[in-house]
C-alpha cells in the first residue's frame, strides 16, 4: 500500500511537472505575437490572360488557437471570410463557401475574433463593387493558445490532486501505524550516508585518492541524479532542442535548422543547470551535507570536482544525445561540421553557466539566493542583450555558428541576423570569452572552496 | 526506487517526450511549398525545381497547369540518377495532366526533388504546391515503440519479481 501510494506520487510529481513546463511554455509563446499582412488590388472585370492562381485560391496560414486581430483598410467595401481547413478544402473542391467568421460589406475597420482550433486557415476577400478596391490586410495573433494552455492546466491539476492524495493517503497509514514519517530532506543523521562511506577507511600511509575521488562521484551521481531529476532533465532536453521551427528546407542549407530554437534552449539550459548546480553546492552546505561529508577523510578538492564532473558530465551527455537526433530528423551528413560546432558551442556555454552557478553559490552558501541571482542575472543577460550580442549565450552561439557557417560553406545560415560575415576576431573573441570567464570563476570558486570557505 | 524502476521510468519519459515532440512538430516542420515558373522560370522541356527537405508526413500534391504536364517527385537517389544518367525513376508519377489534386504519403526523411515535362511546343505556366499535414510518421512509430516495449519490459520485471517475492514468502 505504501509503495502504491508512493508510485502515485511519483506519477503526480511527473505529471505536475510535464504541466508546469507546459504552462512556461504557453507563457513564453505567448509573447511572440507574429502578424502577417497583406496587400492586394481587386480588378473587376478580372483579367483575362491566365491565371495560376485561380479564382479559387486562397491565401492560407497555419494558426494556433490563440486571439486574431484583423486590421483592415480599403477604399471601398468588401466582403471578408476566414476558412478552416475543412472550409478551404470545400471551397478548392467544390467552391462551397462555409466560414468560421465573416463579414460583408466592410471597409476599414479592426476585427477581434477567436481561432477555434489550431490548423490552417485561409483568407478570402471577395469584391462585389464595379471598380478596382485596395486591399491591405494585416493579421496580428496574441494571447495564450488555448489547447496549449488548457492542456497544461488540466496536467497541472491532475498532478497536484493525484500527489496530494497519494500524500495524504502516505500520512494516514503512517498515523495508523505509528511509523515516523520519512524525512524528505536529508538530515545530519550519519546513517543517511550511503554505505560506501562506512567502509571507507583510511590508511595512516596511503591516502588512496582515486578510490575516494570515484565513491565521491558515484554518491554525486546517486545523491543529486535521484528521480526525477534526471527525468526532468531528458523531458526538458528533448522538448526544447526537437521543437523548434524548421526555418530552412533546402537539404543542402538544412545545418541551418541547428540554429533555429537556440534561444529557447538556452534559457531551459539556463534554468536547469542553475538551479541544479546551486543545489548541489549551496544546497548541500546550507543542509548540512557538505560539513557531514567533511568530518570524514575527504578532500575538499575532491568534493568540489566531484560534484561539478558528475553534474556537467550528466546535462552535456543528455543535451548531446538529443543534439544527435537531429543529424536523422534534420537528414544531416553525420560529419557536418556545423553540428559539431553547435555541439562546442552548447558545451561551452554549459560550461559557463556551470561556472557562474558554482561561484554564486559558494559565496552566497544559500541555495535559494543563489538559483534566484543567477537565473536574474543569465535570463536577464539573454533577455536584454541583442541576439548577435557577444553578451548573451544566443549571441556567442550565433556568431560562432555563423562564422563556420561562412569558412565551411560559403554562406551566412539564413536564420542569423547578420549583415555581413562575422570576423575570425568576432568568433574567436565569442569562444574565448566563454573560456575564459569559464576558467576564471571555476579557478576562484576551487580556491575559494577549498581555502578560504568556512562552513558553519 | 530501485534501479532496474528507475531505468524503465526514464525510458518511459524519453518516449513520452518524444511522442510531446511528434505533436508539437506538426506546427513546426513546413506546411506549404510551391514551385513553378511564375517568377521567370523555363516554361518548355523538363525543367527540376530546387530540392526539398520532406519528412515522412502526408501531403497534397497540387498541380495546376495551362497545358498538358508530367510531373514526377525524385528522391535524393533518384535525382542523382536524373542529373548523371537521365534515367527516371520517380517516387511519385503523374502524367498527362493539367489540373489536379493527390493525396500522399512520404515514407521516408531526406532530400527530394520535383521534375516536370513542359510540353515543348508551346509556353507552358506550371504551378505545383505541396502542402503538408499530420505528425511524422518515423517520429510516432518510435515513440509508441519506446513506450510499448518500455511498458512491457517494466511489467514483465514486475511480474518477475512478484513471483519470487511469493517464492521466498514462507508459508
């Protein structure tokens, strides 16, 4: 019954989860509020010379159910329709007009409707006047999508009842049974070490380093990888570096895809690696784990190491492997140079991040402090600094992208905003800048840790 | 959680992810390409049109013409062959048309190519449209197949289990 209970929490936990990366999502999306527009010149009697375009066709759009805002202007009335796809299939096959909105007779005038569903829509504007009318049309959606939202909603829910139940139900049985109730945080208790650390032993003359540098990685791995971090991890990895906008579909421009998306992997990547890294550091000295751990025979240098290998090690292997998949999804050669260069690039960034985490949380020793200081700061940094600036993670990546992009292939990648080929200067300063800023706070937090950090 | 749990649970999600993955692609992969000679391309003879990333989605082919066409849809290998030796072998035929509207299936990912015979006699307006609709195929039939066989592994070690749980219970 108590393992029932704590399958359903786990299974709550996920789905509350799932749900709650939905609903960032649904957010983030939501302050993209693309438009489209359109300018036509209605002849009547139409022309007669032949027309591919057949008096039938209709402009088409793929739309999420989110809100639309039409803003039209003409110099005199038409009539206006909005076609599901199973209105425009109608009227391409049988020229039956069945709209989801409409309006007649109208001239310059702003409209706000609601897409039901999400799928292609098409626009047809009809003239009925005898004379020539100006069309310009701009379309603008905004808000949340709908199914997005509800979905994420509805998972949220799910998950926060299906975990209180099983939680409430947990408690009970353990009042019945007069069990104390397992502490979720892990105390100072010595007997919540794991086992290894019972049999270590330490030799008067030979301090064997490696063994306890590898019992340190191994608790690492088992302490700050328990479910459902390493779930969550893989969830995240595979929704952010799979989804994105295919921005380019000649095969032989296809790299370019690797960089459609980046920013939004960056800033999950961002959120992850933080908080983890604060957790572990931070987390583990505010706790009380780092001190315990210290009371034993083991090296400063060695805990420090220890944590930031098995952590990095950990994101860039998961990051790396869904980075792979794109080499089928994207029909990549598997020794397309650009990939390759994404992946340094992803690494380096990490690598970044990792550093700016680990120092802000040796200095601030609190873990909450530290996931909230280096989330503003790195959301910040990315969310302020332009997309080519070397300030931000999106613009080192771009840069460096495009400069390999430009020796290797020619060609600037279509979905870079750049006017001209970045320099060898630009590339190389992108890459050292990470290296270094890297290198520098990695250094000061060893030393730091190892010398000059108390712990109380 | 034991370990054996914990590996079928992180299979389960990265199936469960890629499945999420499949459905929000529908709206990020392509949806509409056109190719035609509206903007000054050749109007007589075969004419092959830029090459294409397709995924194994279904799609419309719509081909509309002032003149009697044959089109054909080459992939990666086929339009090699078309370009070295001028052998034909196509993925997709359609002949002798002028207007019309098919409904298909691409099986597999890569790189494809539109070819079209204009007749040569005349100047012929060509507009060929692709539009592309419903989840990869590769992409799902993977998913469900990390999940199945996730599931069935994960309930066969629990069954196993069970049993020898029973087998040691004294009785």
């Amino acid at each position: 019954m108590r393992n029932k209970a704590r399958l359903f929490t786990n299974f709550g936990i996920i789905l509350l989860v799932i749900g709650s990366s939905f609903l960032a999502g649904t957010i983030y999306r939501s302050t993209n509020t693309p438009s489209f527009s359109i300018k036509e010149v209605f002849e009547f009697p139409q022309p007669q010379q032949a027309i591919l375009e057949a008096h039938r066709s209709v402009l088409t759009y793929a739309l999420p159910p989110r809100d639309l805002s039409i803003e039209l202007k003409t110099n005199a009335t038409v009539d206006l329709y909005l076609l599901d796809d199973e209105g425009r299939k109608l009227w391409l096959s049988e020229g039956t007009l069945k709209p989801v909105w409409s309006v007649k007779n109208t001239s310059s005038q702003t409209f706000t409707l609601q897409l039901p569903s999400r799928g292609n829509y098409g626009i047809k504007a009809f003239n009925p006047n005898n004379s020539t009318v100006t069309l310009d049309l701009r379309g603008q959606l905004y808000g949340y999508e709908r199914d997005l939202l509800w979905f994420s909603l509805a998972t949220t829910a799910m998950g926060l009842v299906i975990t209180a139940a099983s939680r409430i139900a947990l408690l009970d049985r353990y009042k019945k049974l007069d069990i104390p109730a397992r502490k979720t945080k892990r105390g100072l208790l010595h007997k919540d070490l794991p086992a290894n650390f019972k049999d270590f032993k330490v030799k008067p003359n030979e301090v064997k380093h490696t063994k306890q540098f590898h019992e340190l990685i191994a608790w690492e791995l088992e302490e700050y990888m328990a479910f459902p971090i390493l779930e969550i991890i893989i969830v995240i990895a595979v929704c952010t570096v799979l989804s994105p906008t295919i921005i380019e579909t000649s095969p032989a421009l296809s790299y370019s895809n690797l960089l459609s998306g980046i920013q939004t992997i960056f800033l999950f990547l961002i959120f992850v690696a933080g908080a983890l890294f604060c957790h572990s550091y931070a987390g583990s000295i505010s706790k009380g784990e780092t001190k315990m751990l210290l009371s034993y025979p083991v090296q400063r240098g060695h805990l420090f190491l220890s944590k930031f290998i098995v952590l990095f090690t950990v994101l860039f292997a998961v990051y790396a492997g869904v980075f792979a998949l794109q080499i089928y999804l994207l029909a990549l050669n598997p020794f397309e140079p650009l990939f390759y260069a994404s992946l340094l690039f992803v690494a380096l960034q990490l690598l970044l991040v990792c550093a700016i985490s680990t120092a802000l949380s040796v200095i601030t020793k609190n873990e909450i402090l530290s996931i909230l200081v280096s989330a503003l700061l790195l959301f910040g940094l990315e969310n302020v600094a332009a997309r080519i600036s070397l300030v931000s993670f999106t613009g080192r990546f771009t840069t460096g992208f495009a400069f390999v992009s430009q020796q290797v292939h020619g060609v600037l990648p279509p979905g870079a905003e750049f006017s001209a080929a970045p320099t060898a200067g630009d590339a190389l300063l992108s890459l050292f800048v990470s290296i270094g800023i890297s290198v520098f706070l990695f250094v000061f937090s060893y030393v730091y840790y190892t010398r000059k950090m108390e712990i109380d | 959680m034991k370990r054996s749990s914990r590996f079928f649970v992180a299979i389960f999600l990265l199936g469960f992810s890629l499945l999420i993955v499949t459905g929000m692609r529908t709206n990020s992969a392509p949806h509409i390409m056109s190719f035609g000679n509206e903007e000054g391309g050749a109007t007589a003879g075969w004419v092959m049109y830029p090459d294409f990333l397709m995924f194994p989605r279904d799609f419309r082919v719509d081909i509309r013409a002032n003149n009697t066409v044959d089109v054909y849809i080459l992939d990666e290998v086929a339009a090699r062959q078309w370009n070295a030796s001028g052998t034909l072998d196509a993925a997709w035929t359609y002949k002798d048309i002028k207007q019309g509207v098919f409904n298909e299936h691409a099986y597999s990912r890569g790189a494809y190519a539109i070819l079209a015979y204009l007749p040569a006699n005349a100047t012929t307006a060509i507009k060929i449209t692709l539009t592309f609709f419903s989840v990869e195929k590769d992409l799902l039939v993977a998913s469900l197949a990390i999940i199945a066989t996730d599931s069935i592994a994960m309930g066969i070690s629990l069954l196993i289990g069970q049993k020898n749980k029973n087998i040691q219970k004294p009785k």
